[in-house]
C-alpha cells in the first residue's frame, strides 16, 4: 500500500474507535470518516505489518445511517469522531461493541440485553478541559480540544457538545487570553458546570499582571462566570473572581440529593445521562434496609448517597482523600451520614485480608476507572456478596473482569447494555448485573 495514492474499500463495519473496518491486500484498514457499507476512496495515513489506517477521501456509495455533521469543526478537532453517524445508530454500535468485548474477551454472555440509555445528543459536556495556544500564524490565540491525531488546537469559535452558553463565549474567551500578558504562559482552561455556576480554572504558569486582572474580572462580570486560578497542581486552585466562588453542585432529583463538589473534581461530563445512570443503577441493586452495601471506587458518592437514601448502609471506598472528604461533606449535608460511611482504600492493590476486613457485604457497586477492577475482584472471599453492579468505562475490562466473576466467583450475568455518555464519541459506557446462585 502506498501513502500517495488512493485505493477503493468496501467498509465492512465499526471498530472499537468508530473507524470503519475494511480490508486490502490481505490487511485489516482502518477508515477514519467511513460508515459499514459504504464504498470509499482512502489515502493511508499509517501502515503496520498486521493492519494499516487510513482516511477516507471519497465516498462512493454513501451509508443510509450517514449524516451531515452538525458541527464545523468536525473532522478537525478531536473531540468528537462520530457526528457523521446517525444518533441512534451510534448507540446501537456502541452496544455490539460492548456485546463483541464480553463474547471475544470475556467468553460471557449476559441472560438479557438491557435497553440502552441515552438522552440529549448535544450540548451534554458539563466538564471540558480546553487547550489555549498562542499561533501567531492563525492570528493569535486559540483555545478549544486537540485536532484529531496533532498536539495542535483546533481553530474553534463555537462547540456543539458544551452547554450553548459555554460555545457562544469562545470567541471572547480567544479575545481575553490573546489581551493578558501571560498568554503565552497560559496552557489550559478548565470549565465546570453546575446546576447553578459555571466556573472556568485559569492554568497560569506566571502571575499576572494588575492589568490582566481587571481583565478577567470584567470577563467574569460580563459573562457572570466564576473564574478560578491554578498556579501549580490541582490542589492549588484558588478562587479569583468573585470570592468565594459560588457553589458547584448538582442533583439527583429522583432521590432528592445534592452534591457539592469543586471545579477539579471528578462528576461525569454528562449530568442528564449521570441522573439515568444512577437510577437504572438503583433499579438494578435494589437496597434494602437492614442491607450493608459496598461502593467501591466511590468518588464523592455519586451512587453511595441514593444507597443510603434508599435504606440500606453503605461502605464508599476511594483512593483520593480529597474525594473521601468531599463524600463524607456531601454525607452530612444531604442528612444521610448516619448510614453512609467512607474511607480511602487502593482498590488496585486490594487483597483478600483487606476485602475482609469490610466485613459482611450484601451487595457492591463497583465503577472503577478504565483498567477496570481486577485486583478487587481477585480478592474477593469465598462468600462474595450476593449482588453486584459494575459501572464501566471500558468495555473491554468489564469484558475481562466479568470473566472472573463467571467462571471463577460463580456469578451469573444477568444482563448488560450500554449509555451513551459521550454522544459523538467511541467512548463505551455500560452497566451489567451479576448475581450468585
């Protein structure tokens, strides 16, 4: 295969990064921009002995399911890699992937196919981390998501994934770094959403200057946006304008819970699929009073407050302190410290002895980060508990651990499916439910 010139493919489907999967000349190519049957022209942009990827530069017999893409960064920026696919098509490949991950990796097959849960397609992303650069052959600075496979900031005046309120200020928020004398030591903005506040952390690598402080202010008032500094790591974020920052928070309506929570902090990006989430959670462990119930990885208690609010007592373990606190904060302000409790635990690094020690478990949550949950699951007793609700971001380690859970804890998968926590995206986000005897 040669980099300059084209060559026909027929896609055959998806890969795992919303690719299309074709093949020539014996190798596997991926095709970044092509839809299963579809019929394109592609130029390689990489080759490896096994497989090569490629781009597609034109599209000959176009897919029913293919769609203009509603942003105009598409196909530029990074952040998203699916706009060209149908909404509900996306979510019905995200769910062969997670099927393909449990069958292929896992050797497991769920009793029942949950149905899938998804909400608003666009203007989701409650958290982002936007890259700030100054590119003084694009006319100064630039400040949205990495252009897809560069280190390069992709020239992006609105975002159809943030909040409208947060797209429409991008051009302004070019126009207030490319003003501070700092912008060329300004790397990043952080942007987290409340129900009610919106903040935005400054990542600043030089004081600033009184002028760029008057700047920023009337940003703030002109926009009635929070506006946070961090000087160093995240520990060092400090408030700017106003002080105090107004409160982050966001609730759980079907429960009656609030959270309070600070901009660095991890809440999921998607705060309508989030709600969802945790109800079909809920629906699915069913706590009960007199129930003693382990949420591992628990963060600041996004799951183990409705466990308590439903009756049961719940263990939250987490390996931030920062988070333990905040959970333990969220605990006693939503009234429910009396039957939920929290301490810091390496979950990666759990053995039998420390599992143990939790004593009796009932049932457990598990929503561990992508490398899944391995360690935890090993260190399981002989008795595991009886119920169990694993949350992931990875289907391919939820693939690998159910394996464990089958075969060597004696759970039975009683079902699995996919949300769609990052619409536009590859991202594969599921819940499943394994149950012994």
């Amino acid at each position: 295969m040669s980099f300059d010139k084209e060559f026909d493919v027929v896609i055959e489907s998806l890969d795992h990064e919303g690719r299309g999967v074709a093949r020539h000349e014996g190798k596997v190519v991926f095709v970044e921009g092509a839809l299963p049957g579809e019929t394109a022209a592609v130029r390689m942009i990489r080759s490896k002995p096994s497989y090569a990827v490629a781009v597609a530069e034109i599209i000959h017999r176009e897919s029913s399911q293919r769609v203009v893409p509603r942003c105009p960064n598409f196909g530029t920026c990074g952040g998203c890699s699916m706009q060209h696919l149908a909404a509900s098509a996306q979510v019905a490949a995200k769910q062969r992937v997670l099927e393909d991950c449990l069958e292929r990796i896992g050797g497991v097959e769920p009793e029942q196919i949950y149905p899938a849960i998804h909400g608003p397609a666009w203007h989701y992303r409650h958290r982002a981390r936007l890259s700030v650069r100054n590119v003084v052959k694009k006319g100064g600075v630039l400040v949205g998501f990495h252009e897809r496979r560069s280190s390069y900031v992709a020239d992006m005046t609105e975002c159809s994934v943030l909040p409208a309120r947060i797209s429409d200020l991008l051009p302004d928020m070019r126009k207030l770094v490319d003003g501070l004398s700092v912008r060329d030591r300004l790397p990043q903005i952080e942007v987290a959403i409340g129900d009610s506040a919106d903040v935005f952390v400054l990542r600043i690598l030089e004081p600033l200057s009184r002028q760029d402080e008057a700047r920023i202010r009337a940003f703030a008032e002109r926009h009635r946006v929070a506006i946070a500094l961090q000087p160093k790591g995240p520990a060092s974020v400090v408030p700017f304008h106003p002080v105090p920052w107004p409160d982050l928070s966001y609730g759980l309506p079907d429960f009656g819970i609030t959270y309070r929570f600070s901009p660095t902090e991890f809440t999921q990006v998607n705060a309508a699929m989030n709600r969802t989430l945790v109800s079909r959670a809920m629906a699915l462990l069913q706590p009960r009073s007199g129930e003693r119930i382990a949420d591992f990885f628990c963060g600041l208690g996004n799951f183990s407050l409705p466990i308590a609010k439903l009756g049961a007592e719940v263990v939250g373990l987490e390996g931030s302190q920062e988070l333990v606190s905040r959970a333990r904060d969220n605990a006693a302000f939503n009234g429910l410290a009396d039957r939920a409790h929290f301490a810091v635990a390496d979950l990666f690094r759990a053995t039998p002895d420390s599992v143990s020690a939790l004593g009796r478990l009932d049932a457990a949550l598990l929503d561990p980060p992508r490398d899944g949950a391995m360690e935890l699951i090993k260190s399981f007793p002989d008795s595991p508990p009886g119920r169990l609700v694993y949350v992931s971001c990875s289907p391919s380690t939820l693939a690998r651990d159910a394996a464990v859970l089958v075969n060597v804890h004696g759970y039975r998968m009683r079902g699995a499916g996919i949300a769609n926590m990052f619409p536009h995206t590859a991202h594969v986000e599921s819940i499943a439910l394994f149950e012994r005897g």
